[in-house]
C-alpha cells in the first residue's frame, strides 16, 4: 500500500514539474532525448541526416504519445481499481434501499391495471396485487418486471384474496418482510358489484368483505406501520358516485354485514361505497398533523369489468378487446377508459396538490378532463362524524382477529 502511494505521488509530482516548464517557457523533452532548450531560441542549422530525422519524428511522434498516454491511462486505471479493492466501500452504499413502491389492489384488470400501467409509465414502482401469485407476477411483468429498467413488482409466495381476510394477513405479512421500508402509498382499487348474497369463509357478506372490509385491514396496517416507522403514506380510497344513493345511519342501515336487513345487490353495493368514503374520513381524521394522507375518489362511470356478475357476456367481450375497440365501445355508451379513469386516480395518489379527507368526483368532469379530479365539497346525509366513527368502529371489531397488534393499537 505504501509502494502504492508512493508512486501516485511521483506520478503527481513529474505532472506538476512538467507544468511548471511550461508556463516558465520551456519545451517539454523530445521524444528522441536531446537538451532541453528555452522554447524562444532559434533551433540550430540542420543537415540532410537530420531533416531525414525530422520527418520521421513528425511521421511517428503521434503514436509514441498516443502510445505513452493510453499506458498512462491503464497505470492510473489500475492504480484506482487497486485502491477501490482495498478501500471499504462508503457507508451509504452499504445502507441503501430499493425504493418504497405503490401498492395497487385489482391490479389484474379494469383501472386497477390501467393505474399500475400509468404509474409505471411515469417511472414509479408499483407492487401488483391480484388474487393469486401467478397473475400478480403476470400483471408486474406486463408493467416491466422486476429488471432493471421494469417498474412492476409482485410479491413472491402469496396472492391477495380480499375475500378472505387471513389471506389479507398473509399478504401483509409477507410484504413486511419482502419490503422492510414499506410502501409510500396505496391505491384501493379492487370492488364487486351486483353479488348475490353469500358468505366468505369468515361469515361476512362477500360485498361487505371484498369492498370494505379487506381494504379497512390493508389501510390500517399500512397506517400503522407508517406512524411507528414515522414515513409518509398516501391512502386512495375508489369509491363510486353511486354512494350518494346511500342511507347509511336510518334505522339498520348500519348493518353493514347483513344480518337484519333483507339482503339488497343494489345497496350492498351503494353501502360499500359509502363505506369507503367514511373510512377514509375517519382515518384522516385520526391521523392529522402527521405525514398520512387519506382520501377518496370517484374516477367516473367507466367501462370497466365491474359489470362482471351483472352483465357477464359483456364483461367477456371486454376482456377479449383491443385498447382501440373498448375506447369505441367507452364513447358509444358515453363512459371512460380505463386508462381515463386511471389518471385522476394516479394524480390523487402521487400529487402533493391533493388534499387529504378529500371526496374527489370523476362523474362530474367531462370523461376526457385532465386531472385534477372535481373536488366535492357539498354536504351528504350520510356523511358525518357520527356516522364515520360507527363504521370504523364496526369494521375495527369485525377484523379485530385478523389485525396485527400494531394494527389493533392503531385502531383503538
């Protein structure tokens, strides 16, 4: 090492002398050898010998430096690697960290799949949630993969069925320990419609379930984990225009799980919307002054695969068409794009513009209207204090058994 430095210096010392012949007037030496002589004298008379000299130094002089700069150039080259081989590497190298992806539920289709494709587009990373592994690692390599210049990521070993909240527990569990700095935000894009009435394997209503209350277990955590690890979170809750039809606190409208009420499709579905808006009320609510964010938002009536339990041939043909033929189809019927909708819902989730406990309404802008969405600001029967901290507490104690204990403090 010794040996090492003391060549660099020597190395460093012959550059510094030779500079200061330079600027002091002097020729550097010839490649031939020969005195050094003032630059400004008259060089002497020469013979025919020495002109033949000459000409083949003008001749061959380029090379003979070309060839002393480049073993000039591999002695430095080899210096640098020699030290960097023995030198540790710098800290911050050691520490560094993948950067915290967005996590987006129903990535497999739909907005969903046109949300990931935009954040992606936008050089973000995105962690693809599908019910199972193989089509969440399918979404993520559509979106690029986990190569160097891809921005899709799936999670190894488990899927996301929301119908099932020890899968939920699964999935977070495992994002835990595959991502250890978390995510920086979530899109809560995954819903049904027009269910008949039945039963997940934990007894709730699948609508009341998938809706509400796998993305309530997924927030909380996610929220949970953000407060402890003092990070910035960003929460989009999708909602639906149609969770203005709610009646959500007259009479049993509470019963969220179904079990007086005589059992509606219709506003299984309209209740579920309005779920989400009040859970993403609530979670702001109890989160203020910290770097959480929640809010929801309606991207606008799209053609979607939302209609798939309620008009199945059509959610069939739609799965078969080309980005250009369900355009067609989205202007004929005056709905949006997927890749419409996804927009106002990336912005919500990536822009600092967005202001939390926000209810943002695509069904009040044009379909093709740049972000942002319209911000809805009127009063809702349904939306209210009283009403958003009942819902919280309902889903707090349905999901209590599947929470984490940093979850269920959070709650509380």
């Amino acid at each position: 090492m010794r040996c090492l430095r003391a060549m660099l210096m020597r190395s460093s010392a012959l550059t510094y002398c030779t500079a200061r012949r330079r600027s002091r007037g002097f020729a550097p030496h010839k490649v031939s050898g020969g005195p050094i002589r003032p630059s400004g004298l008259a060089p002497p008379a020469r013979s025919e010998a020495s002109a033949r000299d000459v000409q083949l130094r003008a001749r061959f002089r380029p090379k003979a430096v070309a060839m002393r700069d480049n073993l000039s150039r591999r002695a430095l080259l080899a210096s640098i690697s020699l030290l960097a081989a023995v030198a540790p590497p710098p800290v911050e190298l050691l520490a560094a960290t993948p950067p915290r992806p967005f996590l987006v539920t129903g990535s497999s289709s739909g907005i969903g799949r046109a949300a990931a494709r935009q954040l992606t587009g936008d050089s973000r990373f995105v962690l693809c949630a599908a019910r199972s592994e193989a089509v969440a690692q399918e979404v993520a390599a559509a979106q690029g993969g986990q190569s160097l210049s891809g921005f899709g990521l799936a999670l190894g070993g488990v899927g996301l069925e929301q119908s099932n909240l020890a899968s939920v527990r699964t999935y977070i569990e495992q994002l835990d320990r595959d991502l250890s700095g978390g995510v920086e935000g979530a899109l809560l894009c995954a819903g049904v419609e027009a269910l008949p009435l039945r039963r997940t394997p934990q007894e709730f209503e699948s609508t009341f379930a998938i809706n509400v209350l796998s993305h309530f277990v997924i927030s909380v955590e996610l929220a949970a984990r953000a407060v402890d690890r003092r990070c910035p979170l960003r929460l989009v809750s999708v909602t639906s225009s149609a969770a203005f039809d709610s009646r959500l606190g007259d009479g049993d409208a509470l019963d969220l799980n179904w079990e007086r009420r005589a059992y509606d499709a219709r506003r299984a579905y309209v209740d579920s919307k309005a779920c989400n808006v009040l859970l993403a009320d609530e979670l702001q609510r109890r989160v203020g002054g910290s770097s959480i964010a929640s809010c929801s938002a309606d991207p606008g009536p799209t053609a979607s695969m939302l209609l798939r339990n309620a008009l199945p041939q059509r959610a069939a043909q739609r799965a078969t068409m080309s980005d250009e033929q369900l355009a067609r189809q989205a202007r004929q019927l005056g709905l949006r794009t997927p890749a419409q909708a996804a927009r106002g819902l990336a912005w919500c989730l990536t822009s600092a513009e967005c202001v939390p406990g926000a209810l943002y309404l695509g069904a009040a802008a044009p379909s093709d209207a740049p972000p942002p969405l319209p911000r809805w600001e009127a009063p809702l029967p349904w939306r209210n204090e009283a009403v958003a901290d009942a819902v919280w507490r309902d889903c707090a104690r349905s999901a209590e058994p599947w929470l984490s204990p940093l979850a269920r403090k959070f709650v509380a």
